[in-house]
C-alpha cells in the first residue's frame, strides 16, 4: 500500500504542487516570522554588547514610576553625584547620562522622524570618554550651549553636514545650534531607527531637562578590581535614603538586553499572530484540495476496494499521501521563510528602522517548529478526506460519474445552526450581563457554525451572486453561475479563506469606525476653543509648555491652554495624571466639572473624575498621596469632581503642582481660545508663525482638529490592510488551485464545449466569472459575519466608553470591489489551462 | 438516390494523417479523398483502426491532417485559425457523440440552444420548435442531464445538432451507449432528420444495423477508403464487412 500511496503521488506531480503550495504558504509566514525575530534579536543583543563594551558601572536611581501601557520613568540623580562616585577608589573616569525627549528639525522646518508611530526621538549626552556610548564619525563632539552632534542616519536623513544650523526642540522649548559632529552608536548609524540629538552634559541637563540632575553616571575602572568589586566599592559612598545603586557592566548590558528583547517580543508575538492565522486559513485550502483528490480519485479508489484493499489501507494511503505532502510543503515554506525574512530585513529599514547589520539566525528550534507544524496541519487537515476516501464502495468503480457527493448534509445544517445558535445563546447572555470573556466563545461558535453550514448556504447564495452574471454573459455568465453552484461543498470551502479574512478585516474596520465616531463626539462635546495645536506623540515627548506661554502672548488670542500628563506612583500603582494650566483652560477646554471652577485647583489640589469617587468612595476634601516622576509624595486635596473621563482620565492636576522639580510633563495639544471680533485669518497667520518657529506640532482649527483626532484610529488600518493582504494571497492560491482541480475534472466538458462551438475566450469567461462568484461568496457571508463581529466587539468595550456602533461602508464596498479582482486575478492560470484542454483527448477519456 | 444534383457539403482530398515519427510511422489516414452529399445519410465503417473517427475528427476542424485538405461548405480547414475554426463548428457543424455530450449544468433547452447561444444568435425559433417536436423534447426542456434517461440525453443531443440548421451534422457512434430500442428510436430521429428536414448526416459506426440507416456507406480499412456500398441492408453491410475483414 506504501508503494501504491508513493506511485500516486508521484504520478500526479501537478496536485503534490498544488497541495503543497498551501502548506508552503503556512509554513514560510511561521518560519519567515521567527527567523526574523531571532535575527534582530541576536543582533540588538550584539549592539549592546558593543556599546556597553567599556563600561565597568552604572549608577542610577532605584525609584521607578511606571505609568500605563509599559511607559516608566525613572527619578534622577543629583548632578553633584559624579564627582562623588570620580572619588570612588578604583574608578578611573565617570561621566554623566541624560536622555530626554528631543525632535530634530530638519531643513525644511519639519520634525523628522515618524510623528507619533516611529521610533522615539532622544536627546542626549556624546563626550569623549573611555566608555562612551557615542563615538564621533566626523566631526567632534559638541561642547558648549552653541554645539549639538547628530547620529549618523539622522544626519543623512535631513541632509545636515557639519557647520550647519539645526533647530532641536526639547522640554526648555526649541533652539538653534551649530552642527559640530556626526556620531555612531556602536556599529550602527543609529540605533534602532531613533533620531539622537547629543550634547555636551551641562547643556544637556539644561535643555532637555532640569538643570543640576542627570538620568545615570557611567563608570570606567583603573582595572584594580572586578566590576562586582567596584561596583560595591561605589554602592558605599551611598546611603540607602539616597536610593541609588550601582550596576556593572554586564548587568546594565544585561538589562538593556532584556528590555530591547520584550520590546521585540511584542512585535514577534504581533508577527506570529499573523502566522498562525496565516497557517490556519492556509489549513482550508489544504482540507480541500484532499476532499477534491479524494472525490477524482473514487473511481481509482472503488476499484482498490474491489481489488481487496480494506478502508484502512485506502485511508492510509492517503494520510501516507498528506505526510509527504507535509514535509515536502513545509521544508519548502521554511526556505521561503528565509526569503520572508530577508524581506522583512530590507522592509523595515525602508519604513526608518534602521537595522543593525548581522547575519541571519536560523535557530534549530526554528526549524523544527516549522516542519513539525506544516506537518502536524497537513496531516490534521487530510484526516477527514483520507476516512472519507476509505469509506468509497467498491461498486463505485462501476459508476460512470466521479463526481463528489452532493448529498442534502442535514446532519451538517444541523450541527452547524446548532453552533450558531449556542455561538449567538452566549452573545446574548453577555449582553444581558454575563462576563464579557464568554464572548470570544459565543463568536467562536458563530464563526464554526457558519463554516459547517457553508455548503448548505454556498448553492442558493452563489446563484444569486451569479445572477448578473448569467444576465450579462449569456450562457457563459449561465455556466460559471452553475459551475459555482453545482458543487456546493467545495465552493464554501473555497471561499472560507476569503470568509475568514473579510470576516476579520470588517470586524476591525467595524471598531474603528466606531471608534472614530465616539472621539469626534467627545472632541466637539469638550474642545471649546477656536484653534489646537497638536502633536501626535504617544507617552514620549511631546510640546514643550513653553509654547502655550507664547501662543498666549500673540495678539488676537484670548487665551491659549496646554494639556499634558504626568506619571505618578498612586497607592504603589502606576497612574498616568492629567496635567491642565487651571488659568487659561476656562471656556476652552471642557472637562465638566460639577458645581466648581478651574480656579480652585491650586498647588496642592487635585480633581477626580465622579467615577473614581463613587468606586473608591472619595469626595471633594478627601487626600490623596501622589508620588510623580521625582519621588516625592504629595498629599493633594480633592478640590471637585467632573464629569467627563473619557480624555482626562480620572485625575487632574495642576501644572504648579511640580513647577520646579525634576519632574517632566509635555503637552499633548495646547488648545486656543480668540479673542471676541479678532480678525481670523490674521490671527490664524501669527499662530503658524510660532507655531513654524518652534519647529513642532500642527495648526489645527476646531473643525480640523477634532477630525484629525478621530482620524488617529486609522492607525488600526495598518493592521487591517496586513490582515487584508495576508488573506488576499491566501484566499486567491486556495481558489487558484481548486479551479485548477475543477477544470482538470471537467476536461470532458471543456472538450465537448470547444468541439460545439466555445471559443477559447468564452471558456475563460466561464472560469473567471466562476471564480468571481466563488470569491464573492466568501466576501458577502464574510462581511455579515464581520458586522456581527464588529458589533459584538463595540459592545464588549462599552465600559471603555465606546457607545455606538458604525458599520465602516467604504471598507465594505472596499472589499466588495476587492474580492472581485481576487476571482479576477486567481482565475488567470485555471482560464488559460482550461482553453489548452485538448478537445480530442477529452473527448476521448472514458 | 444518386441523381446528378447532388451537391457536396463537404470532401476530403488526399488526407493523410500519420502518427509517430521516423521509423514507427502510422498512417491513420493514407490519401483519402472521399465526398459527402447534401441531404444524404452517409456512413463510414471500418474496423478499429480502419481511421474512420480520425477521418470524422478531421472532417470536423477537431484534429489537423498532416497532408491533403478537407473541406466544408468550400472553405478548406487547414488554412483556418483556431478562432474560425471555432465559429466553423458553431455555425455549420452539428455533432453528435457517443457519450457525455451534454453540458451538465445546463437545462435540456439550453443544451439545445447552446451553439447558438455560445454565437450570441436567435437562430430560426420555427425551426427550434420543429426540431424540438420531431425528438418528442417539449415535456424535458427543463430538465438537467442527470435527469434524463440515457434516450432522452441522446435526443438532446440530436436536437443539438439539428438546432443550428448546419451545413453537416457529424456523429461518432451515436447509438454505441444505448440499448438496440433506444438506439433504433435515435436513429430513426436523424433518418427522418434527413428525409423530412433535409439534412445532412455523417454517421461513423462499426454497427451494420445502424449503418443500414444511411443511404450510403464509405467502408475505411487501413486509413484507406476500400469500398463503397449504396442503399444498404443490415445483410449486405454484415457480408461487406467480412469480406473485409478477411
């Protein structure tokens, strides 16, 4: 049987292709994905080994706060610390770190660098040093408040050589310095895609954050000691109500390691959910090209049964069949892996991420994971069509027609709405109130359900997405509308990568419309004011609250307010604090407060959100300890409650309550309110002027602004259009290879066809229109099903404040147009093998 | 039958079609030149590998002649390309198979109707609904293939071959699937087919009795045309047929 297994396969070279091609598809997003992650993995690891090469200590701060979504600030350091630690017996050299938030200006009087998404934009400290982690390409390193060093890709980027001007906006606002040096981090031009503004240390402390204090102290040893011994030594001169300790060497490159590797493991983690997507629609096309083998292959089975082959033979014959489909798929998706990868290398740099150069890693495990899942899918997916092909009665041999069973399938309509309706039974419990985490279940069930009843739908639905069609291509349109039709099991099963994806792709777009609907609600019910300048920095940086102070100041504007945030430490948990200016914010921003006045948030007050109140049982007088970025507590008073904790969260302070101190806080948007009859267009003019000089942040009126804020969700579309493209390739080689399968078991009537009259163009009308019908399909039970979906996720995030839904339109006619090209474009090679089918061979075959 | 004002519909000159290369030549066809009459019923016979479905199939504009010319209607095939050769078959071929001749997922009008639909044309309703009439079709029109008895499918496909009003209506064993009732109901169809509608029939057959329907018979042995017998009897046919074999 072994042998008989191997000889079929070998004798249908074209279908081991063309299962294979599925597994292949799989296999390389899995194995490209993680050949990549451990590449940039090994590679970031051996930057840090570099640049921390000379560096025997470290001394920093032990107070952390961390704030939400992973953002933390660390407390600095008294400046005067290095020359303690320069004091240290053992230790040769020390200098000062800063690292701040910074924006280069370029040429052109843009910031450059991504705003928002990219990167994150740093300023900070280049000397010459022993263990410095900056060295200088060309030039020299800057000294005095008149220098400033670029890194090299930063350089390049906005065409700076050495003896230019560039403008460098940071928290003490934005300036102008003279290029002195370009600079490298290690061995790359800078790291990561960051843009890196260096200065010498009094000038960074100054301009990038508060004088006199700085973020770490790096240590050279005299080579007396080991780093423990040294850093030990150093530790000492500490006491512990200093809070500071000393690293080694190893430890801080260790740690930087570390974090840099759970930075990336989110984006792995991002790339491997796309993989395994990938590989479970990749699955579908697998199940289906083994149910078509196994229904052309009857006859040749029937007539092994009848020969005396037992059902178990044929079923491993065929499981014998799919393993060697698996490892043959999977090893070639491994090699296209590599390629993926590569890809992905090129890509990046290509969107600003500048890549350490390093060769590719390819980790045994990655090797194994690859050829054990390919094999593990391929087999999993054939088992149903191998028991199906074993259960073929040897009569069979005897029937004239090979087709696939056409049976009525209620047992699979039942199953299948019995799903559906435990799927939507536990939706409509969460919405009568159970948990929220039943959900995913209840849209599982959906989801299986639909795909089990898909051929029960696939007939009546394709002959009336056939219907223009027939209607405009005559009988041709009337054949593909047939074809669509005639085999319903393997039409929904052709469709439902499509189904899977559209599905996906409409549920995000869904929540992000709505999303969008909400913030544009919010802005106009909140932002009173005329204009906003706004910044689309995330948690990093931001305006320096310099400008609201300026903007002020321009004739014709009432008043000009800044928003930020701060982070705090708050009963041992990380808070992110809304930060207002209680003088300017009246009439201009709305945060609905009840029954007060801005005027009353002084130094040490705060306001909280009527939410918090009522859960944490606060009311106005009520302390509240809050510990912000420099370690102090502060007990702060509750002066009101507001209303609305949509944007400002549940707690704002005044920026008075830090003036001074070592802690950072950036506006987000500086919203301006004019003044009665001021001459609009003037006004607007002298507001881009400041706003041009320093260099940051985009004009916006009301209108403008609270578009642009709704706008941000389209972030989101990344991921929808990675989704969308995944699907797409996936969707187009599962009915590419389906059609194929098709046309080769209709030679017959592709022949008798041609032989009365059908011409070869009208034979790829009929193919294409098949596969447009079949992509469409999927498309439509894909969209219904993505609304459902989209709702279902709006609802489950109404306590995030989401509260109306919205079907996203363009996306669906999107799609809709989209999943037609689809059929269009997969339906090329099958149309054109279909007119090379030879009329008298065709004819011929009995 | 052989009356001075027989037309020819179509003719074959020298047709040779040889098979394989060098030295394992085979000669399906070897110079065959052989007319066929307007508004005759003409047979062509042989043994298995006599040529005579190669001599259909060329005749057809289905399979290429490897030298000599046939011609329909006064158009020579081999200079045609395979588009006109397409629209040849459409417009003045009607065929007729052994089997599978129908289009599964179509209805048994839209078989019918299928050259004419596939050619964008009305064609002649009158004459569709006589067709129609003559095969007894007018309660099956509706009707799928798999819902047609294998008599009823080859009905279909006679009233295909008929609907276009072709210059020739070739068919290959057309009767070969079918029980002898069903197959003499067939071939009564196209008997009455040319007698009554005028039309022209090419038949190949390797069955005497369905042979002794035509009015004439071309005996093929060897890719080469060795007799010709008119106005036939299963009888004649038979003794014709062992003489040849001999």
């Amino acid at each position: 049987m072994f042998r008989i297994a191997l000889k079929s396969i070998l004798g249908r070279k074209a279908r081991l292709v063309l299962t294979s091609l599925a597994v292949i598809l799989g296999t390389a997003f899995l194995s490209g994905t993680s050949i990549f992650s451990a590449t940039l993995d090994r590679t970031f690891n051996n930057l840090f080994q570099d640049v921390f090469a000379n560096i025997d200590g470290y001394v920093r701060s032990t107070e952390v706060v961390e704030g939400d979504f992973g953002l933390i600030e660390r407390q600095r350091i008294p400046a005067e610390t290095v020359q303690k630690v320069l004091a240290v017996p053992g230790v040769a050299d020390a200098v000062p770190d800063i690292q701040a938030f910074a924006r280069i200006v370029g040429k052109d009087g843009k910031p450059i660098g991504a705003e928002g998404a990219g990167p994150p934009t740093f300023g900070s400290v280049a000397v010459e040093f022993k263990g410095a982690l900056w060295t200088i390409a060309e030039g020299k390193f800057p000294s005095g408040p008149k220098e400033v060093a670029l890194d090299e890709s930063s350089a390049e980027k906005a065409g700076y050589v050495v003896g230019d001007t560039v403008k460098v906006i940071a928290q003490a606002g934005s300036r102008e310095f003279t290029l002195v040096g370009i600079a490298s981090y290690g061995d790359v031009r800078s790291p990561g895609g960051a843009t890196f503004a260096l200065f010498d240390v009094p000038t960074a402390a100054e301009f990038l954050g508060k004088p006199g204090f700085v973020d770490a102290i790096l240590v050279v040893g005299d080579g007396t000691r080991t780093d423990e011994a040294l850093a030990n030594e150093i530790d000492k001169i500490f006491d512990p109500s200093a809070k500071v300790e000393t690293l080694t060497g190893a430890e801080i490159t260790k740690e930087t390691q570390d974090d840099i590797g759970e930075a990336l493991s989110f984006f792995s983690i991002f790339l491997s959910i796309f993989s395994v997507i990938a590989l479970g629609v990749g699955s579908f096309v697998i199940y289906n090209v083994f149910s078509i083998s196994a229904a052309q292959r009857q006859r040749e089975n029937a007539l092994l049964r009848a020969l005396g082959a037992s059902r178990s033979q044929i079923t491993r014959s065929m499981l014998i069949e799919s393993v060697v489909v698996g490892l043959f798929g999977s090893i070639a998706g491994f090699i296209g892996g590599i390629g993926i990868s590569k890809l992905l290398g090129v890509a990046l740099p290509a969107l600003g991420f500048d890549l350490p150069s390093g060769g590719l890693v390819v980790t045994q495990s990655a090797v194994i994971t690859t050829i054990f899942v390919g094999l593990l899918v391929t087999v999993l997916s054939a088992i149903l069509p191998a028991r199906r092909a074993g259960k073929v009665p040897p009569l069979a041999a005897m029937r004239a027609t090979a087709l696939e069973t056409t049976g009525k399938g209620t047992k699979q309509l039942l199953i299948g709405l019995g799903f559906i309706a435990v799927g939507i039974a536990i939706v409509g419990a969460v919405i009568g109130g159970a948990d929220n985490n039943y959900l995913g279940l209840g849209i599982v069930g959906v989801f299986v359900g639909t795909i089990v009843i898909g051929p029960n739908v696939a007939r009546p639905v394709a002959l009336f997405l056939g219907r223009p069609a027939a209607a405009l291509r005559g009988v041709t349109g009337t054949m593909a509308r047939q074809n669509a039709a005639r085999n319903p099991k393997r039409t929904s099963r052709t469709s439902s990568p499509v189904l899977i994806g559209v599905a996906l792709v409409t549920a995000v777009s869904a929540l992000a419309a709505s999303i969008n609907g909400q913030i544009s609600d919010i802005f106009t019910e909140q932002f009173k004011g005329d204009y906003a300048i706004s910044v689309s920095a995330q948690g990093f940086g931001g305006l320096s609250p310099s400008l609201a102070n300026d903007i002020g100041k321009i004739d014709g504007v009432k008043n000009a307010t800044g928003i930020g945030t701060a982070l705090a430490k708050i009963d041992n948990k990380g808070r992110t604090l809304t930060v207002i200016s209680p003088d300017t914010i009246e009439g201009n921003y709305d945060i609905g407060l009840i029954n007060a006045s801005y005027s009353s948030l002084d130094k040490d007050g705060i306001f909280i959100s009527r939410s918090l109140a009522e859960r944490d049982n606060l009311s106005v007088g009520s302390v509240i300890t809050v510990v912000l970025g420099d370690a102090v507590p502060r007990d702060l008073t509750v002066r009101a409650l507001y209303e609305h904790d949509d944007l400002a969260g549940n707690r704002v302070i005044s920026r008075e309550t830090f003036a001074g101190t070592t802690v950072s806080s950036f506006d987000f948007g500086i919203y301006i309110n004019l003044e009665d009859g001021a001459e609009n267009t003037a006004v607007r003019a002298a507001l881009q002027k400041a706003v041009d000089d320093y260099g940051q942040g985009k004009l916006l009126s009301r209108d403008e602004y609270i578009d642009e804020q709704a706008g941000q969700v389209n972030q989101l579309l990344g991921l929808i259009y990675g989704l969308l493209f995944l699907s797409v390739i996936i969707a187009i080689v599962g009915i590419i290879i389906t059609l194929l399968l098709s046309v080769f078991e209709r030679q017959r009537e592709l022949g008798l066809l041609r032989a009365v009259g059908m011409t070869r163009k009208q034979v790829r009308t009929t193919v294409r229109w098949e596969s447009v019908i079949t992509s469409l399909l999927g498309a439509v039970t894909g969209i219904i099903l993505g609304i459902g979906l989209g709702w279902v996720i709006v609802f489950a995030l109404r306590d995030q404040g989401l509260s109306s839904f919205q079907i996203p339109i363009g996306t669906t006619i999107f799609i809709m147009v989209m999943s037609f090209f689809v059929g269009l474009i997969a339906a090329i090679y099958p149309a054109w093998r279909a007119t090379k089918v030879d009329i008298l061979s065709a004819l011929n075959t009995n | 039958m052989t009356s001075p004002t027989l037309t020819v519909a179509a003719s074959t000159h020298g047709a040779t079609k040889i098979y394989g290369k060098d030295d394992s030549v085979v000669y399906a066809l070897n110079d065959v030149s052989v007319d066929f009459y307007s508004g005759q019923f003409t047979a062509i016979m042989g043994p298995s590998g006599s040529g005579k479905s190669t001599l259909m199939h060329c005749i057809a504009g289905l399979d290429e002649l490897t030298e000599g010319s046939a011609i329909i209607d006064g158009e020579d095939l081999s200079k045609m390309s395979d588009k006109n050769l397409t629209e040849l078959r459409r417009e003045k071929i009607g065929f007729i198979f052994q089997s599978f001749n129908l289009v599964p997922t179509l209805t048994a009008d839209e078989n019918i109707r299928l050259p004419l639909l596939l050619g964008n044309k009305k064609g002649n309703e009158e004459w569709i609904q006589r067709v129609i009439d003559t095969v007894h079709l007018q309660d099956r029109l509706t009707h799928r293939p798999s819902e047609l008895s294998g008599g009823q499918q080859q009905r279909v496909a006679v009233a295909r071959a008929l609907a276009s009003e072709p210059r020739i209506i070739l068919a290959d064993e057309p009767t070969g699937n079918l029980d002898s009732t069903t197959g003499g109901e067939i071939l009564s169809f196209m008997r009455m087919a040319v007698d009554q509608l005028d039309q022209t029939i090419v038949m190949v057959t390797h069955d005497p009795v369905a042979a002794a329907y035509a009015d004439r018979i071309v005996f093929l042995a060897d890719g080469k045309v060795v007799s010709e017998m008119l106005e036939p009897t299963a009888e004649k046919v038979l003794d014709r047929m062992k003489s040849l074999g001999n």
